[in-house]
C-alpha cells in the first residue's frame, strides 16, 4: 500500500494537476511526458502507467492519454512493448544527457570582466517613457490605451485563417526564405481593400511589411535621419516616435496641438527638414488634423523640400463623421512617407505594420530590414491575408466601431457627470479620451493614487517635448475596459482628484 502511494506521489509531482483553461489537455500532457524524459526524471527503460491509470489519476479522459502515448511513441520518446505497456525510450538519452562535470582547477580569483556601463553608449537627453503595468488585466477599471480586449477579437475567424495558412501547400509558398519580398497575397489586401479607405493608391514595389509601426518608424528614421537633422514633432505627441528620432541624433522642434490639430507655425517648419504627425487621431489627443492645415503641411513639404512621415494612427476607428483622406492621399510629390498597422486594429501581439513610400525608398527600406530580422514571419501574413480576404476585417472594423463608440459615449457621460473640472474635446473616433486638469492638479499624483486603488489610467507628462513636460494632461482608454465598468471606474477615479495637487 505504503509502495502504491509512493508511486502515486512520483507521478503527481510529473504530471500536476491540468490547468482547464489555456492549452489542450494532450499539450499540457505532452509537454509534461517530454519535460521529464529530456531533464532525466523518467529514465530509460522505465515503465509508464496503463493509460487507464493514469487518466483516473488525473482525472481526465482515457482516450487523451492514449492518444499523447500513441504521438510520444510515435516520436520516439517511448516505446510500445505489446501486451506489456508504455516504456521510456532511450533514443534521446545521449543527445540530452547534461555535460559532465570540468575537473577541478585551482581556484582563482574571479576577474574584472567588461565594464559595461563604460562600453555602452548613454541614452540620449529627452527620452521618455510611457509604462504600462504587465499585469493590467487585473486591474477593475484598465482605463488604457492600445490594449487587447479578448472580448472583442474574432478568435473562431483568425483561428480558421491560421489554420489554412498552416496547409501543407500554404507551408511551401511562407515557409522559404523570403529577404527581396514580402507576402503577394497580403500585399495585394493592403492595396485592394485597405489602403483605397485612406484615399491611397499604391503599386506593389511601394509597399513594405514591418513588424508594428513601431518598426517602421525606425527604419524611415534610420534611413531618413542623419545625425544632426531636425525633426518638427506634435507636442504634445507621440513618446515613442520622439525616442526613435533622438536615438538618430535628431534635433527636434515642436509644434502646438489645438482643437483643430497640429499647428503649422512657419517659424518652427522652417528649422526643420522633416515632419512627423499623426493626423488621423494626434496622438494624445485624438484630434482630427483639419483639411486647412493638412494643405498648409503639403505646402510646407513643397516649398521647403521637406518630407512627411504621416503615421496613420486609429485611421479605421472613425464613428463620428466621415473619415478625411490620409496626408498621402492628397500628397502629389511624392513627399509623404506612410506608415499604417493592422496590429492596432486587431491585435498589439499581431505586429503587423507597413510602409508605403516610392519605390526607390521601399527598396533602401527593406535592405534595412533585412539588417535587423530579415523579414516579418510570412505565417502571419498569409493569414492576415485571408483574414481580409475572407471579409472578417472588414466585419470586424464594423463591430470595433460601434463597440467603440459605444464605449466613448459611456466614457463622455461619465466625465462630464464626474469629472467636470477636467477639458476635453469629446473624441470623434480612436480610442482613447484625452483631458486636462487646472495646472494645479499633478496627473502623476492621481495615476499612482488610481493604481492603488485598481484604477489604470495614463498620465500626460511624458507626451510632452519638454523636460519635465506638463503635469496636467490625462488619457483615458477604453478599448480595453469593460463597457459596464466605465462609469463606476471614473467615479472612483473622481474622488481620488481632490487630494492631487501640486505640493
């Protein structure tokens, strides 16, 4: 009896109990089995439980068991004696066995080794940052921008996509290297049924896959960016995009953000030789850039040989009116460099962005690219491809978009019954409500208060150019909250302000 336990409790401590949520039984199963026969607790030649045993133990189905046998054995990692059970084989042992030990030396004293922080280069003045604690979705009211919502992803769609994409005649087209190229298939969407929305009509040699916009933007920076150069910035703006341009040596100057968007003030444009905006929805701000000002911007781009990188923030998320052309629709020049992204329509983990810009620039880009990894994962792509291919984008953009604004309208009525103290400018699309307190109230101060209380929200200090920034701003997002959770979330949040001034 006392043996049978003992034998109980060596199996448990292999295989603990499932988790019911996450990966399939037979994964977990699996990787349990393989766990243990390649880090040396289930030796050569030992025998396994009957698969009945072993199910009852863990209280699952028989048939799993049979099955991760039947794979494992398959495999090679066990050995199916007939009419005698399971057994672990030995056909890893020699590949797996860990490396005996050195002998011994004299000890000596340990040397002094790199001097890292010396050998680094330091981080160039201005760099700021915007964290987001990891572990967000547990906090009650994630009050965040540019966050996933498992709720709203169209799994059973992607899934299907991700399965085709998996084919064994899909493998042989995604599966080689693929450096001068990027998924037609995936391309031709982007051209066909994406881009056409912004107003853009592009050729397949002006289109490059990244990984995000994130990469985009330091690629165009790499390749457009000398040390030295100025950068016009919307200030507030974009943290990132500022960290990228500083890292080149950039020398930014910033332009003023009003109810209409980014300001082009003559006297700024005129220090600089390149601009980068977000003027679909600035980010922070949400602001919509008008069609006065997207011409000035052009001109400026004319008449000063100037570029514009134009990063096409939230372009689809558009509930209120109708959305205006992208800068490049309207660009005749050839001067603006466009980045979009599918990654933050659907998905942040999908990391799937891209750049349309002349073809002689996209062919420097990808030689970029191909330094840093090549090329994105063509999996991905494919999938993406049939994604939009199939109508589950654009179904889904219908379903994002009236969720959204949705939650906007839930978000509006909660500020304005909670927090009339805050400006805002009710937001027209995107996701995400940006405000601004007396200069009196410290948003820093009212973020930590909020995290400790279970409430995420985004502080605006580090939007601006300026050291150490405006300490009065504040964003809300509400892609990633529960529509029912909004108003509850900003009424705690609005008891928390009064104890937030500047000391």
């Amino acid at each position: 009896m006392r043996d049978h336990q003992a034998h109980q409790v060596m199996w448990r401590q292999i295989f603990p109990e499932p988790e019911r949520q996450g990966s399939t039984l037979q994964s977990q199963l699996r990787v349990c089995f393989v766990d243990a026969v390649l880090d040396g607790r289930l030796a050569p030649g030992m025998r396994l439980p009957s698969s009945r045993e072993l199910a009852d133990m863990l209280a699952i189905s028989r048939n799993t068991v049979v099955l991760v046998y039947e794979k494992l054995a398959e495999d090679g990692y066990l050995e199916n004696r007939p009419r005698n059970g399971y057994y672990v084989s030995e056909r890893y042992l020699h590949h797996h066995r860990p490396a005996q030990t050195a002998p011994d030396h004299p000890r000596r004293e340990a040397p002094q080794g790199v001097d890292w922080q010396a050998r680094m280069q330091a981080e160039p003045a201005g760099i700021k940052w915007l964290d987001k604690p990891e572990d967000w979705q547990r906090h009650r009211y994630p009050f965040l921008y540019g966050q996933f919502d498992p709720s709203l992803f169209p799994i059973a769609d992607w899934r299907e996509c991700s399965r085709q994409a998996l084919d064994v005649s899909s493998i042989r087209g995604w599966a080689p290297d693929a450096i001068d190229h990027d998924n037609a298939s995936l391309v031709d969407q982007l051209i066909k049924r994406v881009l056409p929305r912004r107003g853009i009509a592009a050729r397949r040699d002006e289109v490059l896959l990244t990984v995000g916009a994130q990469q985009a933007l330091y690629l165009v920076s790499e390749l457009l960016t000398p040390p030295g150069s100025t950068v016009a910035v919307e200030d507030p703006g974009y943290m990132d995009a500022r960290n990228i341009f500083l890292r080149r040596g950039a020398q930014l100057v910033g332009l003023e953000v009003d109810r209409d968007g980014v300001l082009p003030d003559p006297a700024v444009l005129a220090r600089a030789s390149m601009l980068y905006c977000t003027p679909s929805h600035q980010c922070p701000t949400g602001i919509t850039l008008s069609t006065e000002r997207r011409l000035a911007l052009l001109e400026w781009a004319r008449t000063h040989d100037g570029v514009i990188i134009e990063d096409d923030y939230d372009a689809e998320m558009q509930y209120v009116g109708k959305p205006s052309p992208a800068l490049k629709a309207i660009d005749h020049e050839r001067r603006v460099i466009y980045i979009g992204s599918l990654s933050k329509t659907l998905s942040p983990g999908l990391r799937i962005g891209y750049i349309v810009a002349p073809a002689e620039v996209v062919v420097r880009l990808r030689a970029l690219r191909r330094l840093m990894i090549r090329h994105p994962a063509t999996n991905n792509q494919l999938a993406a491809a049939l994604f939009i291919s199939h109508g589950h984008y654009d179904r889904f953009l219908h379903l994002m978009r009236d969720e959204l604004a949705r939650r906007a309208g839930l978000l509006i009525d909660a500020v304005r019954t909670h927090l009339p103290m805050m400006d805002f400018t009710p937001p027209d699309g995107g996701s995400a409500l940006w405000g601004r307190f007396a200069p009196e109230i410290d948003t820093r101060l009212l973020r930590q208060a909020a995290f400790e209380q279970g409430i995420l929200v985004e502080s605006g200090e580090a939007f601006w150019l300026a050291e150490p920034g405006k300490v009065n701003g504040l964003r809300l997002g509400f892609s990633s909250i529960q529509a029912e959770r909004i108003e509850p979330g900003i009424a705690a949040l609005a008891a928390l302000v009064p104890r937030c001034r500047l000391r």
